[in-house]
C-alpha cells in the first residue's frame, strides 16, 4: 500500500512541478520511448548477464515483497513461541527421546500443527528440526549450538539479500546508463548541426531526457525498491533468529518458560507480543499435547 502511495507522490509531485513550471510535455513524449529502451535495456541486458537465473527469479519475486511487506506478522510470533516453548518443554519433561517423534515427521506433529502458518514454511520446520535433532545426538553445548546456529543463519542472510544486492547495483547503475543515452543523444544532434537552432534544441532536449530518466528511475524507483526490500528480508530474518534464541536458553539450563521470554525479549519491537499476551497464549494451549 505505501509503495505505491510513495511511488504516486513521486510521479505526481515530479511532473506536476515540472508542468507548473511551464515545461512542455511534447519534447520528453518524443524521446521517452527511445530512452527508455536504451536505458532499461541496458539495465537488463547487464542485469541477465551479471546474475544467475535463481538470482533473477528471486528478484522477481522481490517486487511481490516490497509490496506485501513482511511475510511473518506479530501473531506469528507469538506462535512461533509457543511452538518452541511446547517443544522445549517436551524435551525438558519427558526428554529428548518423545521429541523424536514431532521432528521426524512435523507435517503430522500435533505439536507443528497447531500452528499452520509456521508448519507451511519448511524453512523454518527445517531449521527447528535439524537443530533438535542434533540435540538428541548429545549436541547440547549451548555455546557450541549458538555458533553453529549463527552459521547457518549467516548463510541464509546472504543467500536471501543476493536479489536485493542485485536491485541496488541496478540503481548505482542507472545514472550512468542515462549518461550513455544521453551522450549518443548529443552524437545524433552533432550529425545533424546544419540544422535549425529550434531543431538543434529540440534534440538536445530529447539527450538530456536520458540523464534525467537514468538519474529519476536510479533514486526514486529501483534505490526504493531495494531498500525496502532489505527492510523486509531483514524483518522476516529475525523470525530464524528467534528459534536460535530460546533454544540456546533452553541449553544453558533455563525453564521453558524463561527460554521463551528470552526470545521474546528478542523480536523486533513492533512484532513483539506482551508478557502478559505471551503468558496468555501459553496457558490456552491444549493439555497434553
């Protein structure tokens, strides 16, 4: 919803200041299309050949998360506690042995189950089930644990900003690519110097729409876009985080209910549930589970 408020304000705000201020539209209709090839073809032809395909496929996908923003919501969170805290408990009550069961096949754990949007994401069954795995063959160093987890979580920060490092080198690139256009503009006006002065203005008027073009889709459209793709994979990056968290507090011997609040403690302001809204949940979960 803001993307496309920010992105209304600057079209709205840009031209119109332009067009108040007595600019003619009709010259920068005449050259956009031709600039706009050059300019974003270039772009993308550099951004085909300076990516692989799983980079430009996640890059694509991007754009649908600038949009949606952050994939995980606070009520997320909440649950995702209360996952780990039935998990920890369980280890912690009838030890890592009935545990076996709820990470050996999660998609039929009643424990996962409970809570279907963090069972849809594999990713994240993946990474609890893995590490507690590994606690179950006596992994339970916690400072150990913490490094391995820190890792691994390493790793897929990198992985998951490589589209969003890709957007930005398209951006820095985007001045420089209207420079081209623009310089080919002024070749094209030097081949045609007999010409009149208001022919000559005219072409290189349309020259210099190209540096305006490169320099206008470079911070105010692509530079946004990557930042605030960046701001969401860092968000969705503090939900794996969490997991660390409290299993790491859970090795170093504190009760589930600590374990959790430490977690807690943990995840971003804006998604952080209460203490109060955290102790809540726990005690509606079903007994026995």
């Amino acid at each position: 919803m803001f993307f496309f408020v920010g992105l209304a304000l600057v079209f709205a705000l840009v031209f119109g200041g332009f067009w108040l201020s007595g600019g003619k539209f009709a010259l920068v209709l005449k050259a956009l299309p031709f600039e706009l090839m050059m300019i974003l073809g270039g772009a993308l032809g550099a951004f085909v050949s300076g990516n692989s395909g799983a980079v430009m496929g996640a890059a694509a996908k991007g754009f649908g998360k600038v949009i949606k923003g952050p994939h995980w919501k606070e009520e997320d969170y909440r649950d995702l506690l209360c996952l780990m805290f039935l998990l920890v408990k369980t280890i912690r009550t009838k030890g890592v042995v009935a545990v076996e069961a709820h990470i050996e096949n999660p998609e039929e754990s009643k424990i996962f189950q409970q809570f279907p949007r963090v069972a849809e994401d594999h990713h994240v069954v993946e990474f609890i089930c893995d590490y507690i795995r590994m606690m179950t063959m006596n992994f339970d160093d916690p400072n150990q644990m913490e490094d391995a987890m820190n890792s691994d979580l390493e790793k897929h920060h990198k992985e998951e900003h490589q589209p969003q490092h890709a957007l930005t080198t398209v951006a820095d690139g985007l001045p420089a690519i209207g420079i081209i256009a623009a310089v080919l503009g002024i070749v094209k006006t030097m081949g045609a110097i007999a010409e009149p002065v208001e022919v000559l203005g005219g072409m290189i008027g349309g020259a210099l729409v190209g540096t305006f073009l490169g320099i206008f889709l470079a911070y105010l459209i692509f530079a946004p876009i990557a930042g605030r793709l960046d701001q969401v994979l860092e968000q969705d990056g503090h939900f794996m985080a969490l997991i660390k968290f409290v299993l790491v507090a859970h090795l170093q011997g504190n009760a589930p209910q600590i374990a959790v609040e430490i977690g807690r403690r943990n995840i971003p302001t804006a998604m952080m549930p209460t203490f109060i809204e955290l102790e809540e949940a726990i005690a509606e979960l079903p007994p026995g589970v």
